[in-house]
C-alpha cells in the first residue's frame, strides 16, 4: 500500500470551509473503484491519530482519515462532550450533514464506502449511519458510543433497523471513559438496529488492542470484500 503521510484537503460541491482535512492512504490515481475505509478519531485527537491503522487493515481498501471541524485541547473534534454546555443533538447533526457531503462528493470514485470511528469517532460513524442507512456497506465502532435520540426524520432509524447494516463494537467492560448509561443505550440500539457483532477485550482500557485490530481486519473481509 502507498502512504501518502501530508494531509490533503479535498474539495468538491461542497463550501470551502466546509471542506475537511484528510489524510489518504492512495494516490488519486490509485482510488477508482477501490472499497473505501473512513476513519473517524477521538476527541482531542486529529487525522493522524488513527491513521497508522491503514496498515493493518484489509490493503484492498482505500483508507482517508479525516479531520473532525471543531478544536478540542490539543486536536479536534466531531461535536462538543455531552458534558459541555454547548452541546446540543443540532451540533451533532450539523457535524453529520457535513461529513456526509463531503463522503458524497467522493463516493462515486469507490465500491462502497466503510466507516470506522474510534471512541467519539464511533458516535459520528453511528450518526452517518443513521442519517442515511443505505449508504454504508459496514461500520467499525471502537471504545466508542452512539447519541440518544428517537428517529426523528434525521435519523432513520426505522429504515436502519430494516437495512440490518453489519456493525463491529469492540470495546473493554472496564473502558474507564465512555458512561454506563452511554453504553447501554447502544448496545440495545445496536442489537435492535443493525446486523451486530460485538467483542469484549478485557484490559484493552479506552484503547485499540492488536487482538481487536485483527478481529476488524476479518470482520472487513467478510461483511464488504466477500461481497464485492
């Protein structure tokens, strides 16, 4: 696989501030017709955080990592905490509707389109998924959550539920991080939602363990590559 380790900003319909920052695993001309992989990061992280992944996934994909649109602490992020008086479930969606112009003005040089999230990155692979259920041939969530919210015309989750998108939750019981609460809304919303397989990896933390990354890699395999 060629890396190609400088962020490039991408450009289509969409507004120039609109536009995210990404880092791309393949030259432009290597992309056509490859599946797509999306990497979503944490909060306070960036696009280089989850990027080094690329190399221990399915190589078949094309693999961007992308910036989320708001400063946090040393990196960015996809929304304000919860815990944050600016939060709102509109910050969420405003994210998600910028995210997703910018997945569709790249999308049709590619197979299909796959999305992994890490921690707060999963809540806005979740949210994408949500918004537009027969977009996404496969999510990856990692020490990750998704948003309480009912479906609401936003979020399709009566068309979601009835797609049945395959979905990987790994995550450690003990993840010192991500709230009890947070975490029993989405496993029952993820069992009631989607095709699931979820994972537990004991002493992983809020983390990504080597064990997991394999489990993803073969999880990939078989819900997208199989099926191309």
């Amino acid at each position: 696989m060629t890396t190609a380790p400088s962020p490039e900003p991408l450009s289509a319909a969409a507004e120039p501030a609109a536009e995210p920052t990404v880092l791309w695993s393949r030259d432009p001309q290597e992309r056509a017709d490859s599946p797509l992989l999306i990497l979503l990061h944490g909060y306070g992280a960036d696009e280089a955080d989850l990027f080094s992944l690329a190399g221990m996934l399915p190589p078949d994909f094309t693999v961007a990592s992308v910036r989320g649109p708001e400063r946090a602490g040393p990196g960015h992020a996809w929304f304000p905490l919860r815990s944050d008086i600016s939060y709102s479930l509109d910050s969420v969606k405003s994210s998600t509707t910028a995210l997703a112009a910018w997945i569709d003005s790249v999308r049709a040089r590619h197979s299909s389109v796959v999305l992994l999230g890490f921690s707060q990155g999963m809540c806005a692979a979740t949210s994408l998924l949500r918004h537009r259920p027969r977009d996404y041939a496969a999510v990856v969530g990692l020490s990750g959550f998704a948003v309480p919210a009912e479906g609401d015309g936003f979020f399709r989750d009566e068309e979601l539920a009835a797609e049945k998108v395959p979905v990987f939750w790994g995550r450690d019981q003990a993840d010192p991080v991500i709230p009890q609460e947070a975490v029993e809304f989405t496993n029952g919303w993820l069992r009631d939602h989607t095709n699931l397989t979820k994972v537990l990896y004991a002493g992983v933390g809020h983390g990504i363990s080597q064990q997991e990354l394999a489990h993803v890699k073969e999880f990939l395999t078989m819900t997208v590559l199989r099926n191309r």
